[in-house]
C-alpha cells in the first residue's frame, strides 16, 4: 500500500480456514500435496469416499435418462420452492416408505443439496445459546466442522469397537445435561462400516427419550448393507423419540455430484411441530439454496424406474470390496482390524504404532506413505480417532490389493523388528 494511503477496511477469516482444514477434503489435499511427484507409481485412493470414479460404480442407466429426459422437457427451468417439489417429495416419501411398516407423507420430507446441506440445517436449527450435542467417536467431522461455525457445543461420545462400534450408552447418560439438545448416530456406519442392530437401535431411542432429546440419524448409506446385520431406519423408533432423518441419492445411487438429498421428519407425537423445530427447518431453507430443480424433477423417474437389479450388483461389488480389503488387512501384522465391515464404504483399522520405527502416530504415517507408496490413507484424527486409519473399499479391487501390498511393505520398511511373514 502507498504511504499515505487509506488502510483497507476487509480481511478475510482465519476461522474459515482453520474449519476447512479439519475436513476429509482438508486432509486429503495435505496428503495429496504430500504425494512425490518424482515417483512413476500411480496413486492409490485409499481414503476415497467417492466411487464413482471406478466403472464397477457406474451409476444405473435410468438415472442418467431422468436427468436428460427433466432438462429436454423445458418444463423445470424454474425456481424450485422452499421445502422442494412436490412430485420429488412424493416420490421420496413413497422410497422410504418401503422400509417402515407406517407412511411418510411429503409433508415430512425436505429436499436439500445433498446430505452435507441437510446437516448444516439440522445443525443451524437446534443451536441456541449454552445448547450442547451429543456426536459420535469417530464420526463424520463436517458435524465438528458446522457446530463451531455456530457455536453448538460438541460432546463425544464413543463407539466401542470391542462391541461392533455400537454406541456407548452409559457415555450417552453421562455427558448429556439439561441443555443438551439431541445426539447424532450414523447407520450404515461412516466411517466404521457397522450396522446397528434392531435392538441396539431400540436402546438408543430409549435412551434419548429418557433424557428428553431428539435423534439425528445420518443414513446417507441407507441400505447398503452387506453382512448379516439387517438394515433398520431409525424412524421406526419415531414414535418412542422424535427422529431427524438426513440422506441422499449420493451413495446409492454413486451419484454424489448430483447434490440431490432430504431431511426428514418423523414424529406422530408431534414434538418437533410444537416445539418450533419444523419452522425452522422451512426458515433456513427460505433464505438458503435449492437443489437444482431439473434433479429434483428427475427424482420419480430415477426412483421408478431403477430396477433392483441394480441395486444388487452394487451390494455384490461391494461384498466382494469389502472382504478383499478386510482379508488383506488381516495379513498386515502392523494393523488391527476389529469388526470385519458389514456396511457403507469404509472400514475402520487401528495402526500398532509401536512397530514401527520413525513413525510418530497416524498423521505422519499416512504423509510418509502418501510421500514413499503414493497411497492415501485418512488418518484417523480425521474421524476423532488418534493412531487409527480410516480405509475405503468402493475402488476397483485391484486398486485395494495393489494399495494395501504397498502398505505392507511400507510398515515392513519401517518395522522396528524383522517380520517372519
């Protein structure tokens, strides 16, 4: 700036920065800039949670003529209203309807851009001050993430891997107080590849409903379940607890750059009415962006006329993901895996740090790995779980064999001990 001249009156906000850092993206462009560039070996996308990528997750052809057919009609150029169109929320409705014994009615269901805004209403809407949340450890950090850009209190809670990762309920009743305001599940897990059993499910309305607070259930992997472990939505419980449903067409469908998801309400008591909760949710949505209306006009159509087909071939692939990545992991003596995953995409695997010579925790073993193997791991900081590592498994198989025979090897290369296998 000249001398003499008028000091400019903006900045920017250091606070934005430090949240986005703290997110999957966040980490993974750090890992990615740790990548050697010199080194000829591809990538291996091991913290991917976007399959979409790989032609085994190709999205259904139906899908892509709803999209085309909603743009070519011309008849939904126009601005979406605030709660989302009528026949999308029809339709959705209706699709989750198919896992419950009672109707929704569109009523009940709001369309938002993606699961990722649904979370930032939900967030938004139950912040007041002194208010506090219950979320799991690990979990999904875009919660961490909208909770302090508006002061919500966070407290965590653990899911206990000797116990499947189910939640722990005694923690529940501990760390809640008067002013804690609902507490946060995700089933199918993210990022632990768990699935909640029925009772388990029926313990946790209980408990919320005892200590007067709501459930937020992020079900952004909703059936995709391929283990011995049934599916349940936890809106079943609607009527023992007031339940917040949050999903998407992202994942199964794998199509996450669509931006097409719902939040929606179960509650036959009518809590969330009463207490203001459902006009807030339509106040946020009044003063923020609307998924783009020709997808939601497309949703009927994708809903329709998607055959199971369809569906069961992604549970096949992922099956078959799933056991390659967790069968593999077994053989590396330097990870423990506690739960074989039996849902979502991801797997959860506690690094043996102690083996290893040079590596300090899990942060610094995914840069180096990322730097030596150019394989990407999440640490799992990332997720809550110091010295724990999150792996994906919706990748090309080959992709999960080629990335964990580099891991192998990198943990070999650093073990403070010769290994016999």
């Amino acid at each position: 700036m000249e001398s003499g001249a008028k000091k400019w009156g903006f900045q920017g906000k250091p606070e934005l920065n430090a949240a986005s850092a703290t997110t999957v993206r966040g980490y993974l462009d750090l890992l990615n800039g740790n990548i050697n560039k010199d080194n000829s070996s591809s990538v291996v996308p091991l913290a991917h949670g976007d399959p979409s990528h790989f032609p085994n997750f190709r999205t259904t052809s139906a899908a892509e003529d709803a999209i085309v057919d909603a743009v070519r009609s011309g008849k939904h150029n126009f601005y979406a209203p605030t709660v989302g169109i009528l026949p999308a929320r029809r339709a959705i409705a209706d699709y989750l309807n198919r896992d419950t014994p009672y109707k929704l009615s569109p009523d009940d269901v709001y369309l938002t851009i993606g699961c990722c805004q649904a979370i930032e209403v939900v967030m938004a809407v139950l912040s007041r001050p002194g208010a506090n949340i219950l979320l799991p450890r690990p979990g999904f950090p875009y919660y961490d993430t909208w909770c302090s850009y508006n002061h919500l209190e966070m407290r965590q809670y653990d899911l206990l891997p000797e116990k499947g990762w189910e939640v722990d309920l005694d923690a529940i009743e501990t760390l809640a107080d008067e002013n804690t305001v609902a507490m946060v599940i995700i089933n199918p897990g993210n990022p632990c590849g768990n699935v909640f059993s029925y009772e388990h499910l029926n313990k946790v309305a209980e408990t919320a409903r005892k200590l007067g607070i709501l459930v937020v259930a992020d079900e952004a992997y909703d059936n995709l379940v391929f283990g011995s472990t049934r599916y349940v939505p936890m809106r079943v419980f609607g009527s023992t607890v007031p339940v917040l449903t949050l999903g998407s067409i992202s994942k199964r469908w794998i199509v996450p750059g669509w931006r097409l998801g719902w939040l929606v309400t179960r509650d036959p008591n009518g809590i969330l009415k009463k207490s203001g909760v459902i006009d807030s949710i339509i106040g946020f949505l009044g003063f923020s962006a609307d998924p783009a209306t020709f997808i939601q006009a497309a949703i009927p159509q994708i809903i329709e006329n998607t055959k199971e087909e369809f569906f069961s071939n992604i549970i096949c692939v992922l099956r078959e993901c799933a056991d390659i990545c967790y069968n593999t992991i077994e053989e590396i003596p330097f990870l423990t895996c506690p739960k074989k995953p039996e849902g979502s995409m991801f797997v959860m695997v506690k690094l043996n740090v102690s083996m290893l010579e040079g590596i300090n925790d899990d942060m610094d073993f995914c840069l180096k790995l990322a730097k030596e193997k150019s394989v990407i791991i999440l640490p799992g900081r990332a997720v809550g779980m110091k010295n724990w590592l999150r792996i994906s498994f919706a990748i090309e198989s080959s992709l999960i064999r080629e990335g964990l025979a580099r891991v192998k090897d990198f943990c070999r290369r650093h073990a403070k001990k010769p290994l016999n296998r």
